[in-house]
C-alpha cells in the first residue's frame, strides 16, 4: 500500500495561506537487519535554496566581585560592548549593594567580546573566583535564499517534523510537544496552545480504540512557535517560523523582519546542568568549546521508515501491517516525528503489557512463540536525515570558524596595544 505523501502546513489564523510539503516515498537502502522491508518519506526539497547559520543568542555569566552595584557593572560593561546588559544582583544588601551579579549578554559578536567585557568588569571590581556560565541559548536560523515567504515556510514545517530530541526526561504533560500562536480572530489577540499528540495510555477514555486515529493528533501551528519540554527549564526547546524581532506581548509592540531577514529558527536553552556535561563551566571554558557538541545533541533530524510489503508474509498480514503504516505515515505528516514517537512507545507498552497472556494463547494451542531480535519500534527505525545534518553541520563549523577568528583577532589587537 502506497504511504500518504503531503503534509498541509497549517496556520491558526485562517487568512493566512496553507501550505503544502511534498514527500518521495523509497525502500531504505541499508545492510542494517533492523531496516529489511522497509520504506521511507523523503521530503521533496531543495535545501541548496536555505541558507542556514548557527548562533550565540545570548550567555549568562555569574561575576564574583568585590561588594559593588550594579551601575557600577554596567558602567564597565559599556567599555565593551554596544548596548547595555541586563544585570542582577545576587544576595544583595543595603543599598543593593552585592559581591555576586548574573550578567546577560545579548547577541554577543563573539566569546571573545563577552570574555573582554567581564574582564573589564574584573579589572574595574575586582574577581574573588573566576566567572562562571550559567545559561546560553544556541540557535540555528534557515533564511531563504531568495526571501520567499512560502519557501521559508515549508522550512518551519519541515523542521517541525523531523526535529529530534532524547525525550526521556520529559516526564509530565507541561513537557510534551506543543504549538502556540497569537489568536488574531478575538477581538483581544491572545495566544492559544495546543498540545500536538492526545491523551494516550492509561488516561484514555477506555471507550476509545488502543492508538489514536490520525485525525485526534494536532499539526503545528505555522506562524507559531513549537515548544518542546517544560517553560523555563534547561533544554526547552523552540521552533519559531521568525518574522518579528524584540517583541514585547505585554506592550503589543515589536520589530517586523525583513525579507531577507525573516526565517525558520531552532532555539535550544541550556542552563548550568546541562552546560556542565558538555564541559562548560567557567566562561574560559568557551575558548576550546567545539561546538559541533550541540549539534549531536540538541540539533539532530530525523525521518522515520515504515514497514513494506514482507514476501515472507501473507497477503492478510501485509494488509494489517500496510494499513497501519498508512496511519503512522499520516501521523508523521500532520505532527511529526516526536508525535510519532509518542504514539508509538505507549502502543508497545500496551503489548509488552499484554504479551505475556497472548503467550499462553500460542504454548496452548500449541503455536510457535518467535522472538523478534531486530530493533523494534519507531525509535530503533528512525534513520538520519543526511542531507539536512549535513547543512546544520556545516553551520555549527561556521561559527566554530568565526569564534576562532574573533579570538586570534581579539589576540592579535592586544599584542598591539601592548607593544604601543
């Protein structure tokens, strides 16, 4: 049976156009057991047409000075950097007077500047410790080449569906995958959240069917933003269909982006527990940071595959199993692969709850009980998606090139003013 093979980007508000984002169904080509008989989507693009770049969106740096406050920060601050910081004071006294302050520096030029800037706070204030690394936000942004709308577009649902993360520490519901949009219809704009995969499991209604159909599952909104894990913890994770800058919700005010500016955005925010295992602690730490490390873990895409026709397999079975491929496929196309994942891992809970009844059934009626020993489920037949890795790869050298120049140069000036 021939898996669906278009996915309808969807926004929430109704005046905005749908897109459509094609797919070329193919067998899997791999000597890998786990992948025999089996069949892939893959998405009908030109990525030669997207430019993408990896970015620094901002670094929280914890200072130890001598007891000072805060303008006095700042204004060593400014002797760097273009704009001012935000800046809090941490166990502060009388007068706000503190010995500790959490520095945020936003859309640094470099590490380089970041780690000028608190050194001039240092020389200014004083350094009891050396500066720590509490929280970075990394970014990779998708422009169009050409500035269209509905090519950038179908770079936000595209990534929407094939964005990989580990999921296992998402433990409750405020962690699941969820898409949210501005409500332009009230008369009140006000933002509406959607969870993208339904109640599943034991919390189901036991009226309804194991797996949920398709239909019940939600597609990302496309002028949104797709959150994944819970508000204000490390890792969450944003994908942002990006044509507004310094917004403020509160005000109702914010920047529109150009058209050579606008652009399909991954934003990941890391805070001290999870920039701690990638051996980032004291700011110095960033100077021999590759960052191809994000890459590996926060980065990833993947396609899912599914099931093909077994000649090994009767015709009866091949419908079951091609049918319910069919479905997966649609779930994939409306909601992605993480929603897919979801689906999938309940469902083989269920069996693995089930299996040892079914088992009695077979030894009692005296059937063979075959053990399966090829990966099974989504997660063990995911299969890289090569071409787009292959581009954020490349982003993430880039900005490994660009910190490493804006080091020798940062280097290179002060070997000059030393020299004057």
């Amino acid at each position: 049976m021939p898996l669906p093979a278009s996915a309808k980007l969807t926004p929430l508000d109704p005046a905005r156009p749908v897109r459509e984002l094609k797919f070329i169904e193919t067998p899997v080509v791999s000597k890998q057991a786990r992948f025999k008989h089996r069949r892939m989507l893959i998405p009908d693009i030109d990525l030669k047409a997207y430019r993408f770049k990896a970015v620094i969106d901002f670094i929280v740096v914890r200072v130890f000075t001598q007891r000072t406050q805060r303008q006095w920060i700042q204004e060593a601050l400014r002797e760097v950097l273009p704009r001012d910081s935000w800046i809090v004071a941490i166990n502060s006294g009388a007068g706000m007077v503190a010995e500790e302050f959490d520095i945020t520096i936003q859309e640094p030029r470099s590490i380089a500047v970041v780690i000028a800037a608190i050194e001039a706070v240092s020389k200014k204030r004083g350094e009891r410790s050396a500066p720590q690394i509490r929280k970075m936000e990394f970014s990779l942004d998708v422009y169009s080449r050409t500035g269209d709308d509905d090519a950038r577009e179908k770079m936000v649902g595209l990534m929407q569906r094939t964005y990989f993360a580990e999921t296992a520490r998402w433990q409750n519901d405020l962690d699941m995958p969820r898409t949210t949009a501005s409500n332009v219809g009230n008369s009140v704009p006000k933002l509406e959240t959607r969870y993208l995969t339904p109640e599943m499991g034991e919390s189901r209604n036991s009226s309804w069917t194991v797996r949920p159909k398709p239909d019940e599952f939600t597609s990302p909104f496309l002028e949104g933003t797709m959150y994944l894990g819970a508000k204000d913890t490390s890792g969450m994770i944003r994908l942002q269909n990006k044509v507004k800058d310094q917004q403020y919700p509160e005000k109702g005010t914010f920047n529109a982006l150009g058209a050579d500016e606008a652009r399909a955005r991954v934003e990941v925010t890391l805070q001290a527990c999870d920039l701690e295992p990638l051996g980032l602690s004291k700011l110095r730490d960033l100077e021999s940071f590759r960052y191809a490390k994000l890459q590996r873990k926060y980065f990833q895409f993947m396609l899912p595959t599914f099931a093909d026709e077994n000649p090994e397999k009767s015709s009866a079975v091949n419908a079951v199993v091609g049918r319910d491929e069919q479905q997966r496929a649609d779930i994939f196309l409306r909601s992605g692969l993480l929603a897919l994942l979801r689906r999938d891992e309940v469902w083989e809970d269920y069996k693995d709850s089930e299996r040892p009844e079914l088992k009695k059934v077979f030894r009692r009626q005296g059937w063979p009980v075959a053990r399966n020993r090829t990966g099974s489920g989504s997660r063990s037949t995911m299969i890289s998606y090569e071409l787009l890795n292959k581009e954020v790869a490349t982003a993430f050298r880039h900005l490994d090139e660009r910190e490493q120049r804006a080091r020798s140069n940062r280097k290179a000036a002060g070997e000059v003013s030393s020299g004057e």
